[in-house]
C-alpha cells in the first residue's frame, strides 16, 4: 500500500490552511481592536474625571484629541475585517475551483444545503 497523496489533495488542505489561519489573524485583530478602544475609553474617563492628572488646558485637548484617536481606531477597525473578509471569500473561491476535480466537493454541497435552507451564502466569487 502506497502512502503517497494526490497532489491536487495535499494542494486544497495546503490552501484549506491558510484560509484557515486568515480566519484566526481576523479574531486576533478584533481582540486587538477592541483591548485599544478600551484603552481609549478609560483614558477618556480617567482624564474626564475631576482629577488634576493635567493642567485644565491640557484637559480640553485631550477630551477631544482621545476620541479623534478612537474614531479612527474604529475607521480601522471596519477596514481590517472588510479586508480579511475580501481574502477569505478570494481563497475559498479558488479553493472551490481546486475541489471542482477532487472526488467529492464538500464546501459546494455545504452551500447548495445553505441554499435549501434558504439562507444566504456568500458568493463564490466577486467581480
């Protein structure tokens, strides 16, 4: 018995892989997103506050320079997974057409079962 794999196999679970790492890498970046925002939002109570950690002029630029900073924290924040969510729906849908000549195609039956459902499923592919 052989123990050698069908290159177009070993292909798909190579790919199968970085689409998976892609999906990881968006939940890191939220996670990160998030603990920044919260950074922000305590440093906008602590110094809102009534306490002298800065001098009343200092005080002003500060509450409205943090959230300038958390606004574009959040500008950021939308970019990054539109971002990721491009990628991942670019890897699956070579990842469709790499499955198209393996025996069985498991994500194109997945979405036709979604479709059954009469759930929406992403595209395979965008223009």
């Amino acid at each position: 018995m052989t123990d050698a794999k069908d290159p177009k196999l070993a292909l798909f679970e190579l790919y199968l892989a970085t689409a998976e790492k892609v999906s990881d890498r968006r939940a890191q970046a939220n996670t990160w997103m998030l603990s920044v925002n919260s950074a922000i939002v305590a440093l906008y109570g602590y110094l809102q506050a009534d306490k002298m950690a800065v001098g009343a002029a200092q005080k002003a630029v500060w509450l409205w320079a943090i959230p300038a900073a958390g606004a574009i924290v959040c500008l950021a924040w939308v970019a990054l997974p539109t971002s990721y969510r491009k990628l991942n729906r670019a890897k699956f849908t070579v990842l469709t057409e790499i499955e198209a000549d393996l025996p069985v195609a498991l994500f194109t039956r997945e979405r036709e079962a979604y479709r059954r459902d009469r759930r929406r499923s992403l595209p395979t592919s965008s223009a």
